[in-house]
C-alpha cells in the first residue's frame, strides 16, 4: 500500500448474495429439498399403521407431541397424518375418521405443551386421542372399548419415550445411558411396525428397514451388536403378523455381518449379511411378502453407497458406542476437563476497569466545582435543584467540540454565583479530567480483552486435548492391531506409534526404524494403511522418523499465488501462506503492509506467520484476530497497519470463511457467474477493537476463489474490465496458471498509480 493512500477507502458495501448454481446442481438441491419433506412426513405415516396386537394405533399423536415439546413443526408430519388417510381410503382399511379429531387437537400442541414436562405431554395426547376411546366404548363391543382405551394408553405412555429417542438422536453425543438407547430403539421398531405389512416394488418396508440396521449395527458395531439387533427386529415385525422365523434370519445375517467387519471391507461385511439372512429365510420359507427382496436391496444399498453418506452413517450409528478410556487416560482426561473450568472461570473472573457512575447531587457539584472559591462556605449556589440540573444539563455536552462545550458552559448562568468563572474552570477541568481517565479505561479495557481472549483459548485447548486423552475406542484398538499385523506380515522396518480417530477422521503415526529415504518410506506406509483400514490416507507430516498419515478429506483444494513489486521486480510487500493446519482446515491468508520494499514485508510477513500460528493452537478466528491484532499495537502502537485476507475451508463439508480487514474485494466464480466479496473494516494495528467484515461460503466443485491486494484492483480502470480479466484468468486449466495470468493482465494495464500487486486463486475439488 502507498503510504499516501488513505488509512480505509470509502467503498460501496455490497449484500454477498448466493450465486444461482447450474440446472444441475439446482435439481440437486431440490431433491434433496423434497428428501427432508419426505423424511419429516414417513414417521407420521407409518406410525399410522402401527397396529400392535389388535390395538389401534395412536403412535403418530406421540409422535407429534414430542415435536412439539421440543419446538419443531408440525406442518409435515401432520401431512403425514393425512397421507395416511388417504392410503387407508385407498386400501380399502377401516378409516378411522376420529383421528381428524385427534389431528386438530394436536395441530395445537405447540400452544400448550411446547417446553413442558412429560405429564403435561401424556395428557395432552390422551386428550386428543379421547374420541378413539369414545367411540369404542360406545359405538362397538366391549372389545373394542378396551382396545380404544388401550390405544390412548399406549400413546400417552409412549410420547416422553418418544421424546427421549428424539433428543438423545438430536444431541449429536455418544448414547452413554442405557435409557437413551431403549428409548430410540422402541421409537424405531414402532416404525418397523407401520411398515411392515408395506410393499414398494415387491419389497417389505418393513423389513428393508429392519434389515438395514441391523447391518449397519453388524458392520459398524460388531458381532453381538449386530446378531441382537438381527433378532430383536425380527421379533418387533411379527407383531404385525409376519413369520416369527424371521428373528433368527435377521440374527444370523447380523452375526456373519460383525463376523468379517473387523477385516474393514463394507462390500464384504454386506455380502456376509445378504447371503446368510437368504439362506436361512429359503430354508425357514420365510422369503415370501417381499422379505427377500427387502434384504437383498438393503444389502445393495450399503455396496453402493458413497464415501460422504457412508460417513455419516458410520458417525450415526458410532454413537451407540460408549467410550471406555483407561484410567490413566481417563484421569489425564478429568484433569483436563478440571482446568478448563478453572480457567474459563478465571476469564470471567477478571475484573472491568469500567466503574460505576458516582451519584452527584448539589453537595457533590459543590465540592467539586466550589472548591478554592474564597466564598465557598457562604455561598449556597450549588445547593438548589436548579443548579444541580443545570449542572448536570452542561455535564452532558462534555463530549461535545469546543463551540458546543462553550455554548454549555453558558448555562450556569443565572445561578446567583459572584465568581462564575470559578464554576466554568471547574467544569473544564472535570472534563479534561474525566478525558484522561476515560483513555485510560479504554487501554484497561483492551488489555483485560487480550488476557480474556489468550484465557479462553487456552480453556479451548484444553477441552481439545480432553476430548483426545479420553483413551482408544474400539475403531482404535481393532485398526491399531490391523495395522502391526500387516506390518509384521511385510516386515516393513516402521512400528506403528498410534492409530486414532480425531474428530471423526482417522489418524495413524508410525516411526521409521530408519530415517533415509523418509518420504519413500511414508508413501509406502500410506498405500499400507490405506489398504488395511479401506480409507484413503494422506501423508501428512514428516520429521525425521517420524510419519503422520491423515485420512484424505472429501474436499481438495487447488491453489496458485503469483506476486511483484511495484517496478516489477520480486521485491514486494505482500505476503501469503497457503496450506493445511494440524486439525485439517485449509488455510488461505494474504496481507498487504503499510508502504512498499522490506519493510512492509516484515510487517505483512510477521502478520501472516502469527495469524497461522494462533489458529495452529486452537484459537478461534475471533480470538485469532484479536489477538494478532493486540500484538501489532504493542510493537508499533498504532503507527503502522496491515491488511488481512483470511480464508479458512474445512475439506470435510466444504463450509467457508472469509475475513476481510481492510483488503481489496475478493471474487468467488461458480460457473461464469461472479460474487464481489467486500469489507469496509479497518485493517489490523490500527484500533484496539477488531471488526471483521466476515463472509460464510459453502463452496462446490469448480468453484474458484480469487484474493488480491489493491495494487491489482487499482491495476484496472473499472470494475468491469477487472471482473472480465478475472474471467479470462480463470479459464486457464490450473490455479497456477489462472494467478499468472491476472498477474500479467494487471501490469499490462497498470496505470499512473503504482503499488504492489499479488493474487491468490483457490479452486475445489471433491477428492471422491
């Protein structure tokens, strides 16, 4: 940046706005649209057929209570509901038209019950199921008045069971409690239940579904995990009438499931399943109402499902496992956890500098005003509420300019004081006073906001390293054992160190029994782990003997950079780091220092290398900022600035972030459509506070990102002939290729005013 140029340039804010996506990528997200419509819609539905040894189902009025307790809309699986009456219209089954009834009582659920316990929950759903309970007591035989008065039971018993499931599925948290699984578990076969007298396409809902879990459990959990859950939603499904047989098929397809899936080969751990839960229902003749199909389509489903949702299925079903750490790890664990609580007490426990405003009446004015008058002790000017409101009146004008504060000091007047001029210097120095004080608060304050903002990083880093010494799961005992198997079987000179999964992901460190040829020796180790946990891996580090292999990201990014001074020559200002950070996001930060030459590279390269290394140690974007922008008052006191580019992507979701402090605008570039990214804020070094102007993306394959500072802005003489050069620029088959090229574009259009130029361009990727 010129030293001439303006601290900020005035800009036009613009709205960052979604960019319209291709027909493609549209029907995508209405179809994924229409998926959660449908997904809200089949609990109502099939709860409506969940007959339970004769008893009429009330399960779907549970259902909706629960959503309403917790705050959900009812407006889809009330369509459910309505759904279900059509089918049964359809079918020919009994209509049940006293669930019309039923369904507007509850439409108002959200009125009464939203937030309340579970009594006010049971009531309420037997209030609404009150007419199916009438009208079998009066219109039917006494059968039918005990299966009425059975359903409202059922139901109103159900719905705070119900209503657990939900929220122990919801919370995102292993299931640690006994109560939160039977919960869920009841929820689902109740599911299993609507559906299992329900073909689509010559298959069994029912079972499609009962046959699905039950391999996720087998795959995912294990031998026993899966052979009971085989059994247990066998014996839910003949409830509604199919073979009791059914059970042991499930069971033994669970159970040769668990069997291989330690191997860590999915397609086989489904092929196990498929061909055992066949055999024994061809052998049991329990084949027949779609059974077969349901499991062989479930199976299929499993083969082919891809990378991401298989992802998310495994995190789902994960969380039925409690984690059981050693008491080595699990004391270092506590510890932690202990601190953590300690410290972030002791950042809300640091004192403000701000105080209370005093309370002034007419003794306080006089003190403070009177005092060295030589008729202090007669004269009662201050005394009256009159002087102590036109004293206040003036008081409020102290943060005026002078001809205000002059204006003000007018006001005394008319107080009766001889010595006029002793009130109005007594005011003056009040408020030149009150002026070195408050400067003094604000420098208190900014320095409590920068030991709050280091305290609580160091609370989150330990809460992260809690999390880690919680000890092994199974995932890493069973793959950690893979692993030295498969290095035995190949006598490979390394010995694995750790095998862990780290928010999800695996990780495997291993050390070299010999440091040469380090990095041949860890893309051998990473075919190896690749092929023995059946996940892509990447290499991640490697120091000396040491190897760090990480499971590849879904998301890949491509990155360029290209730079010059302002004659032309390599000696520039700017400075960037593009890379990955320890915890997997990919981080992009460019920074334009104050002038020209070495040193405005010192302080653009001293704000980059800080910027990376506090979101290295856990910091937030937040408290990052903050604090790097602390570190620059303190070492040039305001004197000098920088401004700040910083992109961080996390590679598993593709969810972006970009912070602009006083930076030129950035482009995102979604097909040959283009969204200015801007920012009004000041850049860093300047104010104690930090106010980031910050842009949430969530960017797509193809999708292009192009930084740069305000020597390639200003290069061109419009916003439009820039926006066509980086059009061009990015045309080219790289992101190498494209930053050379709108590099090239500005100096060939660079007019009288000359600055440093550099350009930063990121294009996605999905790596699977």
């Amino acid at each position: 940046m010129s030293e001439t140029q303006a601290i900020v340039r005035t800009k036009k804010r613009s709205v960052d706005r979604w960019m319209p996506g291709e027909r493609m990528r549209k029907a995508q997200e209405t179809a994924l649209r229409v998926l959660g419509i449908a997904g809200q819609m089949l609990p109502g539905f099939f709860l409506s057929f969940a007959d339970v040894m004769g008893i009429p189902s009330g399960l779907q009025a549970a259902w909706m209570a629960a959503l309403a307790v917790m705050g959900e809309s009812l407006l889809w699986p009330a369509g459910g509901w309505v759904l279900a009456l059509v089918m049964r219209l359809v079918w020919g089954l009994p209509l049940r038209l006293e669930l019309l009834l039923t369904l507007g009582v509850m439409l108002l659920a959200p009125l009464v019950i939203f937030r309340r316990g579970a009594w006010a929950m049971m009531g309420w759903t037997a209030l609404s199921l009150l007419p199916t309970a009438v009208l079998g007591i009066f219109t039917g035989t006494a059968a039918d008045g005990l299966r009425g008065i059975a359903c409202v039971a059922v139901s109103a018993l159900s719905a705070p069971v119900m209503l657990r499931g939900l929220r122990s599925l919801q919370s995102g948290k292993p299931m640690d409690g006994m109560e939160a699984r039977v919960a869920l578990g009841y929820t689902v076969g109740m599911l299993l239940c609507g559906g299992g007298r329900m073909l689509l396409f010559g298959l069994n809902l029912g079972v499609l579904g009962a046959a699905w879990i039950t391999l996720c459990m087998g795959l995912y959990l294990g031998v026993a995990a899966g052979a009971v859950t085989g059994m247990a939603s066998g014996l839910v499904l003949a409830l509604q009438g199919l073979p009791v047989n059914l059970s042991v098929a499930l069971g033994v397809g669970g159970f040769l499931g668990g069997m291989v899936q330690s191997l860590g080969r999915r397609w086989l751990t489904c092929v196990c399943f498929a061909l055992g839960s066949a055999l024994t229902m061809l052998l049991s003749g329990t084949a027949a109402q779609g059974s077969l199909w349901a499991v062989l389509g479930a199976s299929a489903v499993m083969i082919l499902l891809g990378r991401t949702p298989a992802e998310a299925v495994q995190a789902l079903f994960r969380r039925f496992v409690a984690e059981r750490p050693s008491a080595g790890d699990a004391y270092a664990a506590s510890a932690l956890a202990s601190w953590e609580k300690v410290v972030e007490a002791m950042a809300r426990a640091v004192p403000s500098p701000v105080e209370g405003e005093e309370k002034r009446d007419g003794a306080w004015w006089k003190e403070h005003l009177c005092a060295g008058c030589q008729e202090e002790e007669e004269c009662p000017c201050m005394l009256t509420e009159k002087a102590v409101h036109q004293a206040e009146a003036v008081w409020a004008d102290r943060q005026q300019d002078e001809e205000a504060w002059s204006q003000a000091l007018d006001k005394l007047r008319g107080l009766g004081c001889g010595r006029l001029y002793q009130l109005w210097q007594g005011m003056e120095e009040m408020r030149q006073a009150e002026t070195v004080k408050a400067r003094q608060i604000q420098k208190a304050c900014y320095q409590r906001d920068m030991l709050v903002t280091h305290m609580e990083a160091m609370a989150g880093a330990a809460r992260r390293f809690a999390q880690l010494s919680s000890g092994e799961s199974w995932w890493d005992g069973v793959s950690a054992k893979q692993l030295r198997k498969r290095l035995s079987e190949l006598a490979f000179p390394a010995t694995l160190v750790y095998a862990r999964r780290v928010q999800g992901h695996a990780q495997a460190a291993f050390e070299l029994h010999r440091s040469l040829e380090a990095d041949a020796q860890a893309q051998e180790l990473r075919e190896i782990a690749a092929q023995v946990l059946d996940i892509p891996m990447d290499v991640a580090k490697v120091e000396e003997a040491r190897v760090l292999l990480t499971e590849t990201p879904l998301w890949a990014v491509e990155s360029g950079m290209a730079a010059c001074g302002v004659d032309g020559s390599r000696e520039n200002g700017d400075t960037y780091w593009l890379g990955q950070l320890a915890d997997g996001r990919y981080l992009a930060a460019l920074s334009d220092g104050m002038g020209h030459g070495a040193l405005a590279r010192q302080e653009s390269g001293q704000t980059v290398t800080l910027l990376r290394l506090c979101l290295e140690a856990g910091y937030t974007r937040a408290q990052t900022l903050t604090a790097v922008n602390g570190m620059m008052l303190l070492a040039s006191r305001g004197e000098r600035f920088s401004t700040v580019d910083l992109v961080t992507i996390d590679l598993w979701t593709g969810q972006a972030t970009l912070d602009k402090l006083g930076a030129a605008a950035s482009r995102l570039l979604r097909g040959r459509s283009m969204t200015e990214l801007t920012g009004d804020a000041l850049p860093l070094g300047i104010l104690e506070s930090v106010d980031s102007r910050t842009c949430m993306l969530r960017l797509h394959a193809g999708d292009e990102l192009v930084l740069m500072t305000d020597g390639v802005e200003d290069a061109f003489a419009s916003k439009a002939e820039l926006d066509d050069a980086i059009r061009d620029a990015t045309s080219e088959p790289s992101a190498q290729a494209a930053a050379d090229r709108l590099l090239r574009m500005a100096r060939e259009a660079q007019g009288g005013r000359k600055d440093d130029m550099s350009v930063v361009v990121l294009r996605m990727s999905k790596t699977a």
